[in-house]
C-alpha cells in the first residue's frame, strides 16, 4: 500500500511540475526607475560609445538605447547594469541621430527616457568603398579592398543588360562575394571578352549600401586547358607515386571528387610533380582545389600553402631547362590557425584558390608543379583538382 500511495504522489508532482513555464518580469511592480545621470558621448566610425552612471540602490536591470539609423527604421540596443556603457553602431552617415536612454527596471518598466545625440564618425561601409579597386583580368575582372574594421559585408557585382527593354532591369547582379576579412582580393570570372559596364557596391547587415563604383572594362580573352589531353610525364624525380590507387595522380584533372594523395613513406617536401598538357599554352591563370569532404583536410594537412609553377617544351630532370612561372600562395580568408573556419573560409576551400600568372610571351607544353610547404607542415602532399587557363599555341592546334 505504501508504495502505491508513493507512485501516486510521484505521479502527481511530475504532472504539476511539467506546468508550462510562463516567462514574464522577474519582480511584478510598478515602480519606475530612475533615469542614469552623467552622460557622455564617445563618437565611432559608424557609431557611438555612450558612457552614463547607473543609480545605487536601484532596482535598474539593463540600460535601453532607442535610435532610428535609417528613415523609418528604429533600432533598440540593451546594456546590462554591470556595464556603465552602451555601444550603437550602424549609422550610414556622420550626420547628429537623437538617441533615448532608458532606465529599465526588473518588472520592464521604463524610465521616462533622456534624449541625448552622437554624430558618428565615417561609417566603415564608406571607408571599405574607397578602397575598392578594380581591373580587368582573365575571363573577367579582378576586386581588391581594405576592410579596415573587419565588418561583414557583401560585394555585389552588377552588369549592365545591353539588351534591355523597356520595364526590364538596366542591371543585373552577377556575383556576390560574402566577406569579413580585413583584405581581400576576388576575381569575378566567367564573362567574354568585351566591352562591359560594370557596378560595384557594398551592403551591411544593418541594410546599409555604399555608393556604387562603375567602370567600363574589357576582360580579357583565355580559354580552359584541354585537361583530356593530359597525362602524368613520371620523370625519375618526380613525387607522384600515391598512397592508394584510388588516390594517383591522374584524379588531378578528371572533374570529379577523387583527389590525389602521395604516400607519406616515399617523399618529403619540397617535391613535385611533372604533368604533358598535350598542346602548348601560354598561361593566363590556373585553381588548386583542396579536399573538401572533411575539415581535416582544409587549409590543412597536406594541401599545398607555398608553391612554384615551372613550364618547358623538353622535359628532363636538369632544372636548367625549366622556366619558373610564378610562385604562389594559398591564403585562408580568415587568416585563423589550422582548424579554425568562417564562412568565408569554408565557401573558398569549395571554390578552390585561383591564381593569376603574370603576362608571358612564350608556350609551353609540360609543366612541373613544385610544393615548397604544405598547410600542416606535411612531408607529403594531397589535393583535389588542377586547372588552366590560357592560350592555346597555333602550332599545336
């Protein structure tokens, strides 16, 4: 009996105690608190640092600022008591905003409110604008800019429709690039070579857009190296001997999700590869994608961080037939430690890297892929894909 009588109770305390939890003030009074006192204004690039004295001996649980940034848009930002300052940010301009300070109390009553005002120094949406740069490139045009404050911010690319008609968009967005790195440098590609107008602007989470920066540009002319016509040339010296077999070196230029992958036992680092393209090209660009099915292999492990790129027409051992046609390095958007990502940085290593070769004047037909570092510090080296762009040599046609 007395165990039944036990359940039962315990049956009935689990079902009181399951009562929905109803969120409300921490204390229920109307007691209105009093207002903070002493007032100062710090002005920020795009905001404000607001300083005030919260009373003692109050009931005050957080501290309210109510502003509108924008025409019709109001924004209220909260500060805890423990803090004796409030941060606003994402004004578009330097203009005076009348910002409302309110004492809140436990039970969320409000104080009546002081009216204070900032006028914000230049917004950092303006002063990553002005550092935009843009030039023509292979397949398309190439944008660098200084995100001096590390803000999120995405840069559109528009072009102009050149057939448009009437109720059509003059404009059409082309890219987006996502970013919050303090530099970067991003290549929009896959446009003809002609005459294009071209718009670029930068927008914040706030809402906020840049001016916008036209140019008119012509990108330049290249066409994609013929990767069914590639093979590995397997020089003495080279390093192309993989792990597996599902990891040889031919999986560098078939398009699909296999990768090659050196056995670690054989090689150290630097070593290289020798590949046959088939035809000559000059070379306008090329991308090195890393593994991409795992975080262990991204900006990591055995993905190439500093490498050569070494081109000629009569393959052999001697380095003295090689030409160096650039060295390169794969850079992490973040910039944060091995194993560390952002967004930025996971949408690059699915990308892959590209990498411009300065203007040349001679083709080649062989080239030697020469990994000077990996990311982890490796004796042995793995990727996913290895692609070129350029122009094609007559004479091999």
């Amino acid at each position: 009996m007395k165990i039944k009588i036990l359940i039962a109770l315990i049956v009935v305390t689990s079902i009181y105690g399951c009562k929905e939890d109803v969120k409300g003030p921490l204390v229920a009074n109307d007691y209105i608190p009093p207002e903070v006192t002493d007032i100062k204004i710090e002005n920020m690039p795009g905001g404000a640092k607001i300083t005030y004295n919260i009373p003692e001996n109050s009931e005050i649980l957080y501290v309210m600022a109510r502003f509108q940034p924008q025409d019709g848009t109001y924004r209220e930002v909260k500060s805890s008591v423990y803090k004796n300052f409030i941060i606003l940010d994402g004004f578009p301009d330097t203009r005076e905003y009348p910002v409302y300070l309110y004492s809140v109390s436990r039970s969320e009553v409000r104080s009546p409110g002081i009216m204070t005002k900032i006028n914000p120094l230049k917004p950092p949406i303006k002063s990553v604008f002005e550092t935009l740069i843009v030039h023509a490139t292979f397949g398309g045009v190439v944008v660098s800019f200084y995100n001096e404050y590390m803000n999120e911010y995405v840069l559109h690319t528009l072009v102009k429709n050149k057939e448009a008609v009437e109720g059509e968009e003059e404009w059409i967005e082309y890219d987006r690039l996502y970013t919050q790195s303090l530099e970067r440098t991003y290549a929009v590609r896959g446009l003809e070579s002609e005459q294009t107008d071209f718009a670029f602007y930068f927008s914040d989470k706030w809402k906020n857009n840049s001016d916008t920066l036209e140019v008119t540009l012509t990108p330049l002319y290249e066409i994609i190296c013929d990767k069914s016509l590639w093979e590995n040339a397997a020089l003495s010296d080279d390093s192309h001997k993989s792990q597996f077999s599902d990891w040889d070196i031919i999986y560098l230029w078939d398009d699909k999700d296999k990768f090659f992958y050196q056995d670690p036992e054989l090689y150290t680092v630097p070593n290289w590869i020798t590949i046959n393209l088939g035809k000559k090209y000059t070379f306008s660009r090329m991308r090195v994608n890393q593994l991409t099915h795992h975080d262990t292999w991204k900006f990591a492990d055995g993905a190439p961080q500093i490498f050569e790129i070494w081109g000629t027409n009569t393959p052999s051992t001697d380095w003295e037939v090689w030409t160096l046609l650039g060295e390169f390095e794969s850079i992490k958007p973040s910039g944060l430690p091995v194993g560390q990502f952002t967004e930025e940085d996971y949408a690059v290593n699915m990308a892959g890297e590209d990498f411009d070769f300065l203007p040349m004047s001679d083709s080649y037909q062989y080239i030697r892929f020469k990994t000077l570092k990996t990311w982890g510090n490796t004796q042995y080296v793995c990727f996913k894909e290895l692609t070129l762009w350029g122009q094609a040599d007559q004479e091999t046609d």
